[in-house]
C-alpha cells in the first residue's frame, strides 16, 4: 500500500565497498529501490568506496531517513558497524536493517552481536521492503512480517520465509542512481543485469543453491528475453551519450536448458532482431559448450559478447567430484577452446587451495593455468577454499576430521589439509596475496586489461576509435607479451614451492621463493605502468579517452 504525500516515509539503502571499483551497479539494492519508487516511497540508494565514516553518516542523514537498509559483507563488517554506531548516536529512532547471504544465514548472531542492528531481511528483500515499510509507517511491529528476524523485548524471533517472487517480468527495471552518481565524470558506464536469479548447477562449496530455494522451490527463475531486451533498450536511453559496456550476472547465462538453449537463442534473436549491439561478458559452465554450439557463439559475438567467465575450478578429477561440478576436466578445456576460437575472450577461475588438495593436483592446476592462458593472473595462484556452514562441502570436511573451527569475525571455517605440506604453500601464497606490490599489480594489470577489452568492445560501433588502431595494435601486442612472460615466471616460481615442500627443504629457499615472486609483482607493475602512461599519452593526443581521464 502506498505512503500518502502526507505521510512521508524515507528509505536510504546503501552499500560499503572497502575499495574504489570498476562496477558502480549494485543490482540487489537497485531493485529494492525501484520497487519501492513503485509504491511511492521516497528511496534512495547509496554506494560507498572508501568514504570515511563521517562522510558517510552526513550523507544519509541529510535525507531524513526513516530506516536504512544495508547490503551485508563479512569484508566491510566493521565499517558497517562503525557507521550504524554512529548513525544510532544521533538518531536512534531511524530503523536499520542488513540483507544479503551473510546477513540471512548469520542474522542471530548478528542481531546478538551488535545492538545497532534493528532486523534482519532474509533471502528475496523486494516484498520484505516493502512489507517492512508499510508496518513501521503505520508504527506496527513486524510481528506478521515474513521474511524477517527481529527483536521482540530483547528476544530475537524468526518469522516464517516469504516465497519467492514467482515472475521476474513483474519486478521494474533497477534503479540507475549509483551509475548516473559514479559515472558524471566518466564518457562510459558498467551496466549490470540479471536475467534470472538462482543456479541450476550444484558446486558443493558454492552457497547460490541454498539462497534461492525453499523447500518448496528449487529456486531458478528466470526473465523473459523480451523483459531483458527492454531493459538494456531503457539503460541505451538514459545514457545516450555514454559508452555502455554490459555484465549480465546470471550464475550462468544458458540456463534453464543448458543444452538446447532455447532461451539464450530467443535472446540473441531478439538483438538481431532489434538490431542492438550489447558489448557484454558473462559467466557459464564448461559442459554446457560444444563445437554444435559454434554458430551460436559467433551470433553471441555478432550481438556483443566479448567475454566468458568459466569455473573450471580444478584440472583434477577427483576434485571435481568432490566439488559436485557436473565438468570432467576435458569439458574445461573443449569450452575455452571453442570460445577462443570463434574469437570471445576467456576468463577462468579455479581454486588452488581446498582441504583435499595435493601436491601432484597443484602441479596440473600449474599445467591448466598455462593452458587456458590464465597463469599471467596472480590470484589464480593463491585463491582458496571458502568454507560455508550452508555449502554441501562443509559436512564433509567436519565428517573428516578436517574442521579446525570458525574464523574470527565468526562467518566462515577455518580448516586443515589433509596433507599438511599443502599448508606450507598455502600460507607462502597468502604472504604474495597481502603484500602491497600483489595488490599494485592486479591493480594496474586489470586497468590495462580492461582497457584493451572495452577498445574491441567498442571499435564496433564507435567510429571515433578507428583512429588509435595503429597505436591499440601495438599496446596489446606489448600487453600479450607481458602476460606470457609473468605466465612462466609464475609458473616457475610456484613449481619451486612445490619442489621446496615435498623435498623437506629448509623454510628459507621457501622464504626466497616468496620475496622473489613479490619482487617480480613489484618491478612489472612498474613496467605495466609505464606500459599504460605511454600509451595513455599517446591516445589523448588523438583525443581519445578509453577509460577516462579520472581512472588512475
């Protein structure tokens, strides 16, 4: 129901990133405040990076809000808590609530935890939001409320799941607000866009399964191509004069018929139909791609695609079965080969580190980085295992004896390997992750990469580009170069670790492994930055801007 004009009732929803990023969208919070625009509420959707908390608390107070809602990370804990403290200082009757995976599956603990924390919405937020805002204008408690855990005289209580919204078509088109804000200055913006919401896929470290579904419901729903077409037709309108460059979110963009493709193909057609070309990435599972599926991929590049985000996750297949990946290894390497080939770049993920890892399975996930053309990126070397109380893989682990117990802040478990020597290796990575000169170089290398990307993403359509070609050419041809030879550095400097630990040998070759490879991140950032200068300079001579003159 409506708030009256008389009644006003005002609704901040905000979230904290830790960082300055790429990505401005934040779709979750995005829909809630559309919605919530729909129903005549006054909304309005926040996105911090790095503000300090004061900055922070100023801004939303300067729209009297009635309650403030918050996207919850385990990474920005402390700043949420921080500003929620001071926020409740000044103006304790504004009602503030947290939403998202850790909220939902930690909302008890979070609720004891911290005082300044009124409720939590849990799973699916857009009929919660709205429920919430209808009672605590009219000041009733959220007694009735599906969907919410709250506290009743200092008791926290668990109302029963709401049910998922059954059709997506009928939500509005997310707000736009954090893109217009962050993207001012910009001649381009990143547009998110779901297309449905929930998995088909089973991974059993994986937490998308348990999120969106009930015990009614196994949770995949999906939008239509229309609604989806629409929506990317109103994001060209609102920024006519941008360059847009699209992520679809989706878990994986085939589904529900990850082998027909019924629903990808009635997509595509209505592109080409529409004549819209929509430079996008997106991510998908290996074994849904086949050479059958070439014709069908050179129509997703004709339309915009540029990228394909895969999980190949392991090169082992033991592994693969422990994490329940449908993908037998050979599946891995048959989608990124067929991608490659009808020219859609690939990007992969794969984790190094789980509890049952082995020091022969690092070797062949060494062998697969370089196969799949993913070794010149230094987290593929280091990513490990989070492990999530709600994940099919946490019971296992516990059952094995291989459960050390909960991290610090309390959300995810810590864990043993089952060969302890992995540990050596483990925490010897770790120390290249903290380092400065590790985050230094992704920083620089993303930039860069990004930037060849969006130039082949855009040369299609915007004319003013064809005159850097000469120039584009040889930067991505220095930028290859760089990234085969930190491939094989990578490469050589992990093999030493594995070398090192099975041998026996002394902590301090290991240690100057360590120092070596961040000495390697440090002196090609440099190199990759100087690379970027060069060639940043020698664009804006043709006025030509492809990031933009703010990014650094």
């Amino acid at each position: 129901m409506p708030i009256n004009s008389k009644n006003k009732f005002n609704v901040v929803l905000l979230e904290i990133r830790n960082n300055v990023t790429l990505y401005k969208f934040t779709l979750g919070l995005d829909y809630l405040t559309a919605v919530l625009r729909d129903k005549n509420y006054s909304a309005w959707d926040f996105m911090f990076e790095s503000e300090d908390i004061e900055t922070m608390k100023q801004k939303i107070l300067s729209v009297e809000p009635n309650i403030i809602g918050i996207s919850f990370y385990r990474e920005t804990e402390e700043t949420v808590f921080e500003l929620t403290r001071a926020i409740k200082k000044v103006s304790p009757d504004i009602k503030i609530y947290l939403g998202g995976h850790t909220a939902t599956l930690y909302a008890a603990q979070i609720l004891k935890k911290e005082s300044t924390i009124d409720f939590i919405i849990n799973g699916e937020g857009e009929l919660t939001t709205l429920e919430v805002c209808k009672l605590l204008s009219n000041k009733e408690d959220l007694t009735t409320c599906k969907g919410v855990t709250y506290r009743k005289d200092k008791i926290i209580m668990r109302n029963e799941n709401r049910e998922f919204i059954k059709s997506l078509d009928d939500l509005p088109f997310p707000a736009l607000d954090t893109i217009k804000e962050k993207g001012i200055t910009s001649n381009y913006i990143f547009a998110g866009i779901s297309t449905s919401r929930g998995c088909l896929g089973k991974c059993g470290f994986c937490v998308a399964n348990r999120y969106y579904k009930d015990s009614k419901n196994l949770g995949w729903r999906g939008r239509s191509p229309k609604s989806i077409v629409n929506e990317i037709k109103h994001i060209k309108n609102v920024f006519p004069n941008k360059r847009i460059f699209y992520t679809i979110v989706d878990s994986s963009i085939e589904d529900p018929c990850p082998k027909s493709k019924e629903r990808l193909k009635e997509f595509v057609t209505l592109l080409e139909e529409n004549n819209l070309f929509v430079p996008f990435n997106c991510f998908t599972r290996a074994e849904s791609w086949s050479e059958d599926d070439s014709e069908l991929i050179q129509r997703l590049k004709n339309v915009g695609l540029f990228e394909v985000s895969i999980g190949y996750e392991s090169s082992n297949a033991k592994t693969l079965a422990i994490f329940n990946k449908r993908a037998a290894v050979e599946d891995n390497y048959r989608a990124c080969r067929v991608f490659k080939k009808n020219n859609v770049n690939v990007f992969g993920f794969l984790i190094m580190f789980h509890p049952y890892t082995t020091l022969e399975e690092l070797r062949s996930n060494a062998d697969l980085l370089i196969n799949v053309n993913m070794a010149y990126h230094p987290q593929s070397w280091w990513q490990t295992l989070d492990l999530w109380p709600d994940s099919r893989m946490f019971l296992g682990v516990a059952m094995d004896g291989l459960l050390i117990g909960p991290e610090e802040k309390g959300y995810l478990f810590k864990y043993a390997f089952e060969d302890g020597r992995v540990e050596k290796i483990n925490e010897a990575m770790k120390l290249i992750q903290n380092s400065k000169s590790s985050l230094d170089y992704i920083n620089t290398n993303e930039k860069i990469k990004l930037e060849c990307l969006l130039y082949n993403a855009w040369k299609v359509t915007d004319n003013s580009l064809t005159c850097v070609k000469q120039e584009m050419d040889e930067y991505e041809d220095l930028y290859e170069k760089n990234k085969e030879y930190m491939s094989l550095r990578q490469y050589e400097l992990f093999m030493s670790l594995i070398k090192y630990v099975e041998s026996g040998r002394d902590n301090s070759l290991i240690n100057q492994a360590v120092n070596d490879w961040i000495e390697l991140l440090k002196s090609n950032q440099i190199e990759l930055e100087k690379m970027w200068m060069k060639f940043t300079m020698r664009l804006r001579r043709k006025n030509v801007d492809i990031l933009g003159k703010g990014y650094k």
